[in-house]
C-alpha cells in the first residue's frame, strides 16, 4: 500500500493568452503564491443542507489534477479511454473550449489511476506533467502543441507503478519540473537550461519564495529538502528528511526564512530556519502533522491540514498547528481525510468522502460553520476557489462548480 502516498496532489495554475492576474484567479498549484491561501473575501457559506447552489456540472475524465482558473476559463486533466487529456472549460458554464489528448499509462496500482499534475498556466502557454512524464506545453487559448518533452526517456527515470505527480513552477522564464530529476526549461523554445542528478521517489511539486530579496526554489524529494537557484539550480541548501520508503509528497511552506516540511508514514513534520549556504536548523520536529498528500496551509501563525495515512482507516484527521513551536492546538476527527485551502480567515475543505466543509481557521478549536455531501467516490483533490466559483472533483472524473457569490 506504500504507493498510496506517490499520489501527491499536485496542483498548477492557470493563465490565459492576453490576459492579466486578477486577485481571484489560481494560476498554479496551492494558488498564486503556492501556500493553499486564497485572497477572496465574502464569499457565502450560509447554504440549505444539500450544499451551496451548483453553477454546472461535468465529466472531466479520471485523475486526481485539481484546477486552475484565470478570468473565465478553467483548465484541468484527466484521462478517457488511454489518453491522458488537457481541457480548457469555460469556468462560467462548464462548456468545454478545447481539449488535447495522448496515449499514456494509467499508473493506477492501489487507486483509480490518471493524471495527478495541474496545468500551469503563465501568460499564454499552459504547461502540464503527465503521470508518465510527458512534459508538455500548449497555447492556452486552442490548445496547440508548442513543445513537448518525454522526461524519463531524456533524462533517463524509471517510472514506478503510481506515476509522477509533480506539477511544473513557473519560475521567470523557465519552467521547472520534477520527475526524478529536478531540471529546468527555457519556457519558450522548451530547451533544457539544467538538471540534478536523479533521486528516489520524486513526487512534490516544488515551489518559488523570495528570501533577503533573493529567490528560490525548493522542493521536498526521496532524500529530503532542497533549496535551490531556479535560475542555474545551483544547490543552496540540503536537509535529509528519512520517511518510510523515501516517500515524501507535499510542498514546503514557508514564512520569513523558517520552512515547514511534513510526510506521513508516522515521520511527522519540522519547521527549518534556512539560509542560504548552511545547513539548516531545526526549530522543532515531531508527529503532530503529518501530511501524507495533501499540503497543510499556513494561516496567521498556525498549520490548518491532514494528519495521517490516507491508506490507513484508523488515521486521518483535521488539525492545527502551531507553527512557530509545533504545538497541537487541536483535532477534528469527524474532517478525516481529503484536501483543503484558506479563504478569508476560513477553511474549505473536501473530505475523502466527497463532504465539502467550511470552519473557522482559528487556533482555539475547531469552529465548524456548515458542512454538505456534495460528490460520490473517492475525492482526494482540495477544492479550488476562484470569482467566488467553487470548484470540486472526484476521482473518476465528476466535476461540480459551486456559485458562493
């Protein structure tokens, strides 16, 4: 069952050609500053017990991509009949504008199987990562091949029965990837800038942050954390993070030059002060969050996510944590397992079950406003909100978008 945990969610963002970010949209995996926290206030969590009005429904094909939204298109992946598919849907509608396909493998040992990876969407190209490495760019407003690249077979990767679930970063004028090995591309012509050398069980999707006015990447792979310059990838920093079967999936997080890392399998989670050139200091470690897919999400202080295997029935549940000592603060068992983001001082979270439930993102205890069974199936993808648009999906493919307007 040690695959469950390759599933890492990796969700990248949207962008569309022509167009400029708006504060609303969700351009990339964990949002626009990648840490699962939207900026959208006002939006309505006073529904009837059947949940809140559903703006469209669709079918989206099989995977675990959640979604990314710029103005009024919404781009997301999944597979029909063996090929693994990109569609751009209008995000008002549901209408679907375009989609482009390719034979690819399922990858679906222990679950449904699909695309993990969002497309990220940066001005008018929309880039995606298949579940067996196909590393493609398109015009986002036809969708249009403008490169492509087959990465296990370029830089030499075995991929393992769960697949690859890194989605690409957006850095400048790269685009970064992890399928194994971390390496960087001229987002234009696709041509290869630079590479690491390979590591076991690459399935986090890296993440960008400014520190001393400087920026850099990072990611948490097989080996641990690593730090580094995503214009020459030249290594800032490395921290061994041992976890059963060198399984680490979620993103870090970072505030000021401290980051959290987590992975499940009982390993728990750390907060690092990092800086570049030195080894990093542990500030705390212990087992109070351990997140096995899905990133928690840094709101005021305190560490809102998941504890526990989603592959293990007596584990999972609703946490928080304080981040600047790892105190927990409390758990919600009736919130299991699933995914979640931070809007205006509260939590939107989609159960494994498919109840979608929204609380209050406060230390002192969980504060539930409404809760309401929206999707059948397994749903292991964290909510998307974008235009007071909220958008959800299953594992095989069930798409609904709720109007919070």
């Amino acid at each position: 069952m040690r695959g469950w945990i390759i599933l890492c969610l990796c969700l990248i963002g949207s962008g569309q050609a022509g167009w400029a970010y708006d504060s609303v949209d969700w351009p990339c995996f964990l949002g626009p500053s990648r840490n699962g926290v939207s900026s959208e206030k006002g939006w309505k969590s006073d529904w009837p017990d059947e949940g809140p009005p559903i703006l469209w429904q669709a079918s989206i094909g099989i995977g675990f991509s959640t979604f990314a939204v710029v103005g009024d298109r919404v781009w997301t992946m999944g597979s029909f009949d063996g090929k693994e598919t990109i569609l751009c849907l209008d995000a008002n509608t549901g209408k679907e504008i375009w989609r482009q396909g390719y034979p690819a493998r399922m990858c679906d040992t222990f679950h449904e199987g699909g695309p993990c990876a969002t497309p990220s969407i940066d001005k008018d190209a929309v880039y995606t990562m298949g579940k067996d490495g196909k590393f493609y760019c398109l015009s986002a407003a036809d969708g249009k091949i403008r490169w492509t690249h087959d990465l296990p077979a370029e830089l030499g990767v075995e991929v393992s029965d769960f697949g690859i679930s890194a989605s690409p970063l957006v850095a400048g004028d790269q685009v970064i990837t992890d399928c194994g090995v971390l390496a960087a591309y001229d987002k234009t012509t696709g041509k290869l800038l630079w590479k690491h050398t390979a590591v076991p069980r690459a399935f986090t999707s890296p993440t960008a942050f400014t520190l001393n006015g400087k920026e850099y990447g990072a990611t948490l792979n097989g080996f641990g954390l690593l730090v580094f310059d995503p214009k020459t990838g030249e290594e800032g920093c490395r921290y061994k993070w041992e976890t059963f079967d060198d399984t680490n999936c979620t993103t870090p997080i970072l505030s000021g030059n401290r980051m959290f890392i987590s992975s499940a399998y009982d390993r728990g989670g750390a907060v690092l002060e990092i800086d570049w050139g030195k080894k990093p200091k542990v500030i705390w470690d212990n087992r109070n969050m351990r997140n096995h897919f899905s990133a928690s999400v840094l709101w005021e202080g305190y560490l809102y996510g998941f504890d526990g295997n989603v592959n293990r029935d007596n584990q999972g549940e609703l946490r928080c944590v304080s981040f600047a000592d790892g105190e927990l603060k409390w758990s919600e068992p009736s919130v299991t397992k699933g995914g979640l983001i931070i809007s205006d001082g509260k939590i939107l979270a989609l159960t494994d079950k498919g109840e979608l439930v929204v609380a209050h993102a406060a230390p002192d205890g969980f504060k539930e406003i409404t809760r309401a069974q929206i999707l059948g199936g397994r749903c292991w993808t964290p909510p998307v909100l974008s235009g007071g648009r909220l958008f959800c999906r299953n594992a095989v493919g069930d798409a609904v978008c709720f109007d919070l307007r």
